[in-house]
C-alpha cells in the first residue's frame, strides 16, 4: 500500500532527473561518451553500496541476462534524452520525454495481458494534444523533439520490464545489473558512433575536472539513489503513475533551465502552451483513477 511518504520519495525523485537534462548540457564531452562514463560510475557506486550494505548480487543466470538486456534499453533511453538536448535544448529533451506516460498506458497493459484504461488512454491523447501544439507552429527542433519522444518510449518500456523484475529481485540488484548492461551496450556501440556520427571521427574520452564532478553527480545521485528508489517504489505504484508524474520533470526541469541556462532555454509561447496541455494529465490523474478505477465491490 502506498504512503505519503512515497510520493514524496517520487516527486523528490521526479526533481532529481529534471535536473539531469541541464546537467548533460553542462558536460563538455559529448553524449555517448558521456553516457559510457556515467554508467561505468553507476555500476561501480551500486556495486560498492551493495556490498557496503552485506547485500548479494547472486541471481539465476537467466535473470542477470535479462536485467542486461533492459540495461540495453536504458543505455538507449539516455543516448537519445541527452543527444535530444544537446540537438535543440534541455527544454525540448523534458517535453519530449514526458511523453513517457502515454507509451505506459499502451505497454503495461499490453505486455501484462491486462485490459487497456480508457483514462489512461485519455490521458495519453491529452499527451499527444499537447505535442501537437508545439509541433503546429514553426518549431526548429524537431529532431531533438523526436528524439526525446524516443527517450519517453524507452523510459516506459525499461519501467514496464522492471515492473516485473522487481517483484522477485532486489533493486538494488536490478540497477547494478541494468547499469553494467548500459555500459556494455554503450562500449560496444562507441566505435560504430566514432566512424558514423562523432565529429572528424575523433572521441572525446578525456572528461574535464568538472566533467567528473557533473558525472559522479548523474551516476550516484541520479542514478544510484533515484534509479533504484523509483525501481523499489514500482512495488507500491503503478508504472503508469510513476510514468505520469514522471511528466512533471519538464516543470522541474524547465524552471531550473531557465534559471541555471538563460536565454537559450526560452521558448515560444506555443511550446509553454502545450507544455502546460501535457501537465495538465498529471494534475487529472488522481482523480480520473480514483472515479473510474476503483474495485468492483466498491463501484
């Protein structure tokens, strides 16, 4: 049963990736490399917290392949939220990204052979009314909005999975197992970017002092405490919940934008409009679920 003090926990957790977006921006090396060392970090600070904490790491062979293949996708789902800001701006990352909700209510359903809710599905059109307005205007950053698009498919699908895992496994277990996964996937796809996509052909492995500190910062506590955390709280919340509020990183995110980035962050009044369209499904979810939602007895 889910407490207060849980979405507490989520929200404080929703804060902590809203910032991430600013500070990818921040990091001077580009996203791939990036994402290799935030991963390497984050696997090497779980794995020292588990053993801190006398935890075990022992599972089924067949589980741990699984859990690498999900780090697979979050390896993805972080290549293309960052390279979506670094194409346009953290702005269009986040909204983009929020979509994450509407690939839920589609997902989780689906793959747990559960009936599909009209709400969520409402709320999902919600979603894509909101993207529409952006999009209906003349908007440069097309590229970065689909690709933030892609980040929120991805999100949802690893969430989905975890789910699943997190009913038998440890989560701290899951995300030192996924994290190992994503770097993997990000060092074996390092030379296909190098001859495809990095500049001249040249990678940047060399991160600055500041650098390491704006990594340590996204591998211990956006991933380490807020990954695992937003895993254990898929015990007590539904992904697609988690999913939902997760669209109130763009708030948070776009704030601190503002704020930390200046003018490079300032957008349209047709993206704030759709903006304000997306996170407005958020606001009706509760009440949404708890009209049409309740148990049978209750109805």
């Amino acid at each position: 049963m889910a407490t207060t003090t849980d979405y507490l926990k989520l929200h404080f957790i929703v804060f902590l990736w809203g910032f991430t977006a600013i500070l990818g921006l921040l990091i001077s090396i580009p996203t791939v490399e990036m994402v290799l060392y935030r991963t390497l970090l984050a696997a090497l600070g779980m794995g020292a917290f588990i053993f801190w904490q006398g935890g075990s790491l022992r599972l089924s062979q067949g589980d741990i392949v699984k859990l690498l293949v999900i780090g697979f996708i979050v390896c993805f789902h972080w290549l293309a939220f960052f390279g979506s800001a670094r194409v346009s701006n953290a702005s269009v990352s986040l909204v983009g990204f929020a979509t994450n909700s509407l690939w839920a209510a589609i997902l989780e359903p689906w793959m747990n052979r559960n009936r599909i809710k009209k709400f969520e599905l409402l709320l999902g059109a919600i979603v894509i009314v909101g993207l529409y307005v952006i999009f209906s205007f003349n908007f440069e950053y097309k590229l970065g909005l689909a690709l933030g698009i892609a980040s929120g498919f991805s999100a949802a699908l690893f969430s989905v999975l975890n789910a699943k895992m997190v009913r038998r496994i440890d989560p701290y277990a899951i995300t030192f197992y996924e994290m190992v996964g994503a770097f993997i996937a990000a060092a074996l796809f390092l030379p296909v970017y190098k001859y495809t996509l990095a500049e001249q052909n040249n990678l940047r492995l060399i991160p600055t002092s500041l650098d390491w500190v704006y990594i340590a910062l996204l591998a211990w506590v956006c991933t380490v405490y807020a990954f695992s955390m937003a895993v254990k709280l898929m015990k007590k919340l539904s992904v697609f919940f988690i999913q939902l509020t997760l669209n109130l990183e763009p708030v948070y995110g776009i704030i601190m934008a503002l704020i930390i980035l200046g003018d490079s962050e300032k957008m349209g009044l047709n993206f704030y409009a759709g903006t304000l369209i997306i996170i407005s499904a958020v606001v009706a979810y509760p009440w949404l679920k708890n009209k049409f939602d309740k148990p049978a007895f209750m109805r």
